[in-house]
C-alpha cells in the first residue's frame, strides 16, 4: 500500500540496544522481481520499457518515517537482530511475534525458558484473547549473515496484531498425566523471572504430543486457530494429525473451564 494513515513507521534498530525488528531490503538487485520491469516476452525491443510504478507501488510503499514520507525499504517477512559488528541473525517469520504489554514479544524465547524446566518435554507458546482468540506469533532458531544493503528495523504497527493478548503454553510432559498446581507456579515463576510478568503464560493445556510439519515444524497457526475456533479442518501438512484430535479435546475442555462461572463455596 502506499503511505497512508495505516502506513508502518520505519526507523533502523539499534545495536547497541540488542533491537529486533523486521529484516528490510533498502536496494533493489538486478534479479529482483524482473517481471514488473515490463513483459518479459519483449524485453530487448526498442520500445521495451519497464513498470517503475508498479515496482515502487507493489515492493518499496510499506513504510514511512516520522514525517510521514515514504522509505523505500522491502519487507522480507522475517524478523532479526542486528548486531554491532554488522551482522544479522534472523530469528524468525513476522507472523511469528506476538504483542503483550506494549512490546512484540517472540515466543520461542519464552518456550526455551519453560523447556528448561526436566519436567517439560516439549512446549508451544501461542498469543489468546478473551475478545477475538487471538492474533499472531513464534519465532525461530537464529541464522546470522553480514548484508550490506540489508537492515533491522523496528515497527510496532507492522504484523497487524490488535487486541489484548496474553501468551498460553500447550506442554508435553515427562511422566505426568496432568499439570499439577506446583508444576504450574514454578513454570510461571521461571518465565517472570527471565521475561517480565506479561509474558508469563496465563495457563499449560497439556497434550501428549505437538502437531508438526513434515519437516517437524510446530504448527503454531494450527494451535492458535483451535484456541479461536478457527480451525479450517485441512491436515493435509501435518505429519501427526491424531495430535489435532487430541489437542482440540484438551483446548475445548480448557476454554470450557474458562468461561464456566467461578462459585464461591460459602455462598
């Protein structure tokens, strides 16, 4: 889009502030998109000329500054850090982060900090809202590379979260068949004292197992789309599909005990 009121501020990330933000191409290379250079079928004629328009309009309008002028800078839909000798590492999709208390939060950091607990076997962190079910999230192992003509930003308005979220954790456990009270404090206490309060999982759903891809990624829009009710039924990706079954169980039980009304037992 090009810049408007729903335009995404742009400014570089600071390395010396350990930033992350989304990974942008600021140059075009000769390779890039070369059909919006005009029809390729008549590249070389002496009429041949190609599309600037459609390039900067489509590639280069995501983002303004803070006077509202457009930066051309292309989002490759990853997020990283830079570094301050220059280097980069990416460490995950933009779809991948969540936002909890006014910062963009990713959840891989708060599952590496619940998986350090001998109890947890494996962990997935998803954003929930009480209102919509929540948004996005989650992020990845880091790759670092030195690029030249490539930059972390920062941007807060830039993965389209809304709403409140708070982060709830599905966990596969070692030798236990629920989450006990005690487990559950002393993995809430642990993700308190590393990230913040507002990013300690407001609750563990228990399962035996994680949907995975084929190539044993965690199916995090999958968990976050049974927390909402979304879920469009195609397990055409998932390498373990019985997990949906009893995922979908165990949340359905879980959001019941939520909205089930509280009693006090003296009245």
């Amino acid at each position: 889009p090009h810049p408007s009121s729903s335009a995404c501020r742009y400014r570089v990330a600071e390395p010396d502030k350990g930033e992350k933000g989304l990974l942008v191409c600021t140059r075009p290379w000769p390779s890039m998109a070369r059909t919006v250079w005009g029809d390729v079928a008549r590249f070389g004629e002496a009429d041949w000329a190609g599309d600037l328009s459609a390039f900067e309009s489509t590639y280069f309008s995501s983002f303004v500054d803070e006077g509202r002028r457009r930066v051309f800078a292309l989002n490759l839909g990853d997020l990283a850090q830079v570094w301050a000798d220059g280097s980069i590492s990416v460490i995950g999709r933009q779809h991948e982060m969540m936002c909890v208390g006014r910062q963009d939060v990713c959840v891989v950091d708060i599952e590496n900090t619940i998986l350090q607990c001998p109890d947890v076997m494996d962990c997935l962190v998803v954003p929930f809202s009480d209102t919509d079910g929540g948004m996005n999230t989650s992020c990845n192992s880091s790759s670092s590379s030195k690029a030249s003509d490539a930059q972390a930003t920062t941007c807060g308005e830039s993965t389209g979260y809304s709403g409140s979220q708070v982060p709830v954790a599905v966990v596969t456990l070692r030798g236990l068949e629920s989450v006990p009270e005690t487990l559950t404090g002393r993995l809430k206490q642990m993700v308190h004292e590393v990230h913040g309060e507002d990013c300690v999982p407001i609750d563990f759903v228990l399962t035996s197992t994680i949907p995975r891809t084929y190539s044993s990624k965690p199916m995090r829009q999958v968990v976050r789309q049974l927390f909402s009710g979304t879920f469009h039924g195609d397990l055409s990706e998932i390498a373990n599909p019985a997990s949906i079954v009893e995922l979908s169980a165990a949340i359905s039980s879980w959001l019941a005990m939520r909205a089930a009304p509280v009693l006090d037992e003296y009245c």
